[in-house]
C-alpha cells in the first residue's frame, strides 16, 4: 500500500497521479488544526478550502480512487501533520509514502524533515502547476519581473508573432492601463456561487477555530470545485476581460472587484492550472478582437505568467530569510482599525470594510491603499505580513509575503520592485473617488484635517533618506522635498509625527 499526501492547495485534477487508478494506492486528505490555526484566517477562505477539499475528494473517489479523507472532528487525535501522518501510515498499512512539493516552505520543511526520518520508501513528486521549477530565480532572467516574463512568453509561445516577436510590437501594455473608472461605466455584477457549507461553519464554532471577517455559511460566494472555476473562468472573459487592462489600477466604491477576475483562489488551490487560464484568455481575445483590444489580454497574462510565476521563485530562493527582512527598519505595531475597518480615511475604511465582508480585495486596494498606508505609517512588516495572511481568501504564504514584504512594504529592498510603492493623496485621488465623502482634505498637506496620505509620504521620504536618496527612481520627490519652504517641511513633519503618535484615531 502506498500513502500518497494531498494538500489543501493541492487540489490538482490533472496530476499525473491520477492518470491511473491502483488498488494499491491511498490518498489521503485531512482537514488540520495545524492549517486553520498557523495563522488567524478569514471564516470565508477556511470554508472555501474546506469545501473545495472535501469535493476534490469526493470527485476523486468518483473517478474510481481509494480516497481517506478526515474532517476537523476525524483528525483531532492528530492536530499537525507528523503526527497524523504516523498513524495514518500505521492505519493502512502502508509500505510507501509519496507528497507532492508543497508551495509554502512551512509545510515543504516540515515533511521533508518528518519523511527523512521513515524507514519505508518516500518519494517527493513536483506539484505539476506552476510554468516555472522552484528554483527558477537561477534558471530565468530575474533582475526585473518584466525580464522574467518575457522569457516566459517566448518560451509558453504567448502573444508571439510568428518571428517570435510580441504582438503589437511590444512585450508591455502597462502605460494603457491607468483609467480612473469614469461614473458612468457599468461595472458586472460579480460571478458568486450559493455553496452551502453550513456543516463546515458548525464544525468551525464546535472547535472553537478562531477566524476573522464574515460569512454566510448558506451561500459561501468562493468557486469550490473544478466546474465553477471554469465558470468564474468564462464569465470574466465575457465580461471583465474587455477591460481588465483599462481599469485595473482603477478605485472605485461601486464595485467590490470591478474588472478582477476573482481566480485566484482556484489557481491557488489548483484546481485551475495557470496554462490554462492563459490560453483560454488568449484564445478569447482572438475570438473577439473588435471587442478586447490587446492592451487588455496582455495586462491580465503578464500578471498570471509574470507576477505569479516571478513571486513564486523569488520566495522559493529567498525562503526562509526573506520573511524576516525589514529594509527600512519599520517598527510600529498595525493600528487597531485594520480589523474593523474603523477610520475615517474613506480609502482606508472602504479597502478593510470590503476585505472583512468578502474576503478579497484587489489589488491596487491592496498595494495603494492599505499596503501604501502601513509603508507610510512604518508598520512592522511581521504586523502586516500577519494581516495579509489571513484576510485574504487566496492568501498563501508563497504568494502573499514577496508581495506584501516585498512589493508593498519594501522591506526586501528592491528585489520585487525598484522603488517602493509609496504615495500621497494625489495618487488615490486620481484613481478612486473617495476624496470628495471624505472627513480628510486631499489637497492639504498639513494641518489636523489634510489627509494623511500626503504628510506620512513625506515624513517617508525624509526618514528613509539614507536608505532612499540614492535610488534614481526617487530623484523626482527628493527635489521636490528640497523645493519646498522649511517653514512647510517643517509644518508637514510635524502634522506627520502627530498622526504617528496617534494612528490609532486617524
Ligand atoms: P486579477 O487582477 O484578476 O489578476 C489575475 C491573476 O493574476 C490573479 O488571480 C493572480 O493569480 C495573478 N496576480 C495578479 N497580481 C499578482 C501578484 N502581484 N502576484 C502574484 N500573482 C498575481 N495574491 C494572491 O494570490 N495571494 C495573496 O495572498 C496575495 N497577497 C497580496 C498582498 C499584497 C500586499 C499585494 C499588493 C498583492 C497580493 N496578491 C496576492 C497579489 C494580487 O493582489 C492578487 O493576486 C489579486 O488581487 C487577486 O485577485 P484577482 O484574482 O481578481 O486578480
Ligand atoms: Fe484617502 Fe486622503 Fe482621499 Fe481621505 S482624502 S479618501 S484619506 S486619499
């Protein structure tokens, strides 16, 4: 009998294993203290992986698998992994033990070390998913992610011409996808699922697992299972897609996910393969070219076959180091209202809000509204890092952290991005609309009411002088900071070190 292992975010229908069916083979799925606990989650993203588990499972026995999958009450002999694997492996009987490479180097180590210590044959499988090996940051042009991708895109064959080079002449659309989302552009409604996952929920509160946000355990909105992936897949490219480049950067109140596709979760569970998704956009827009213009397609690919596969080599070189770097020294502890979203920075209070409601947020309002404010604010990248983790429903730690660490919060010094994602009011003014309901002035840069977004920027840009003055990047702020008056730096810092000293009011 061979015990093979499949994680929660292995939910991987394509695998090679499961080509054949053998008598002699045992999967084994197991919900896990260890999992709903390592970090507090969002209620909606515990149930959506514990859905999509259990109907992996239960597809999996359908296709004619032996499958051994233990609920939260089954497993609770056995709260982490080594120990459920030892009496699972005495259970069966078993005289091998396979796993597929776990993405997140908490769990990678942990079996590697518990395996190491078996005397019976184990064997480590790749987890077939991702475009890139783990150690891609060595094999591919990693300076840039923008090197990266193109690498990708040459070698995937996506958007190419048949010379090889990118259609339309160039690898990047980006300049394009900068609207701010105008009044009257219709925004679609949002593709949810009504998933009933009452018994779930009831077994959540039954063992006291304490989770964050809301949920509506009689219509969980998250894709569960293969099919309403793929049905998340067609409705953003009928719908999003023909102006998911345009709008991406846009901010807007009237719409929780605007033109965002909302996959990640299934890719991030793998019950969708990112190939995939790339091909069937790209096969999409040929289809439809009067209607999606390139600057479209190319903005949604670059993110899946750029920024995911570039992130994921970053965290796999960089691992276990990388989580604890802190390139600017950041000390400060979360303020409270990221946990209820109670502020009266219209920006900040919507992003929260929204994330508490739904377990999502997209990601500019992730970058440049909350990440922008806990960079601004000098917040603790661990602080941050614990937030991101569990808010989000398609938050894992390989994925989450070189984005909130790196890109967000700057704290790898520059290996995500070449400067930090940092800006005043201006920048979300010009993308959102939520200035004008707002209690703060936009336009002020000083004084108790001014926003601030503005005076934190430049108390930023003054105290990272040292670590910052070089970077070309930021030549242009440095000169204006040393265009303006003393008398106004010193009005803008000390309206600064108010609002640090009292953020929690803010
Ligand atoms: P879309 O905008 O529709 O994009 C399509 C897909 O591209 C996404 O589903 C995702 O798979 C991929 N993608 C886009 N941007 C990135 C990126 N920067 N890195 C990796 N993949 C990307 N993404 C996660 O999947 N999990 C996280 O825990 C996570 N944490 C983040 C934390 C911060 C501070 C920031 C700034 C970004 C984070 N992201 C994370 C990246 C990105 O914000 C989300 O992937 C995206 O918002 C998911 O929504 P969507 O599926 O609607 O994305
Ligand atoms: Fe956000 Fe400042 Fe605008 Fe208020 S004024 S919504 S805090 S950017």
């Amino acid at each position: 009998m061979e015990l093979r292992l499949i994680l929660g975010d292995q939910l991987n229908a394509g695998h090679s294993w499961f080509h054949t069916q053998d008598p002699a083979v045992c999967y084994l799925m197991a919900e896990l203290r260890q999992e709903t606990d390592y970090c507090r989650h969002h209620r909606q993203k515990v149930l959506a992986f514990f859905a999509a588990m259990r109907a992996f499972a239960a597809a999996l026995t359908k296709a004619g698998h032996r499958v051994c999958y233990l609920t939260l009450d089954e497993s609770a002999p056995w709260p982490d992994l080594p120990s459920l694997l030892a009496a699972q492996l005495e259970a069966h009987q078993a005289d091998r033990f396979a796993w597929q490479s776990p993405d997140e180097w908490r769990l990678a180590s942990q079996l590697t070390q518990w395996a190491s210590g078996l005397a019976i044959p184990t064997a480590e499988v790749d987890s077939e998913h991702f475009l890139t090996p783990r150690d891609g940051w060595r094999r591919y042009p990693h300076s840039r992610m923008e090197f990266f991708y193109r690498a990708l895109r040459k070698q995937y064959r996506v958007l190419l011409d048949e010379r090889g080079q990118p259609l339309g002449g160039r690898w990047n659309f980006d300049a394009e996808n900068r609207a701010k989302l105008p009044a009257s552009q219709p925004i679609p409604a949002p593709l949810t699922f009504a998933n009933e996952v009452s018994d779930i929920d009831a077994m959540l509160t039954r063992h006291g697992v304490a989770t964050i946000g809301s949920a509506d355990a009689d219509a969980l909105p998250w894709p569960v299972t293969r099919r309403q992936s793929r049905a998340l897949l067609e409705h953003f490219l009928a719908h999003c897609l023909p102006h998911f480049g345009r709008y991406q950067d846009a901010l807007s109140e009237r719409g929780w996910s605007l033109f965002h596709s909302r996959l990640s979760f299934s890719m991030n569970s793998k019950m969708l393969h990112p190939l995939e998704v790339i091909r069937a956009a790209q096969a999409h827009w040929q289809a439809n070219q009067a209607t999606i213009s390139l600057a479209q397609v190319e903005g949604f690919i670059r993110q899946i076959l750029g920024w995911r596969e570039f992130v994921r080599a970053l965290y796999w070189e960089k691992m276990p180091e990388y989580r604890r770097t802190n390139f600017l020294g950041a000390e400060r502890p979360l303020p409270g209202f990221f946990w209820n979203g109670e502020t009266s920075m219209a920006c900040v209070r919507h992003a929260i809000r929204q994330s508490l409601e739904h377990g999502y947020a997209h990601h500019i309002q992730r970058l440049m509204v909350t990440g922008n404010f806990a960079l601004l604010a000098g917040i603790h990248p661990d602080e941050v890092d614990t937030w991101y983790l569990g808010i989000y429903v398609d938050a894992i730690e390989w994925v989450e952290l070189p984005n909130t660490r790196g890109m967000s919060q700057f704290a790898d010094g520059g290996l995500m991005g070449s400067k930090p994602y940092a800006s005043s009011g201006a920048y979300l003014e010009r993308m959102g609309h939520y200035c004008k309901g707002c209690h703060y002035q936009v336009k002020a840069r000083s004084g108790p009411d001014s926003c601030p977004f503005n005076s934190l920027y430049w108390h930023f840009i003054w105290r990272n002088r040292d670590k910052l003055g070089n970077n070309p990047r930021l030549a242009l702020p440095y000169a204006n900071w040393d265009g303006q008056t003393t008398e106004q730096q010193q009005a803008i810092l000390t309206t600064a070190e108010h609002h640090l000293l009292h953020l929690e009011r803010l």
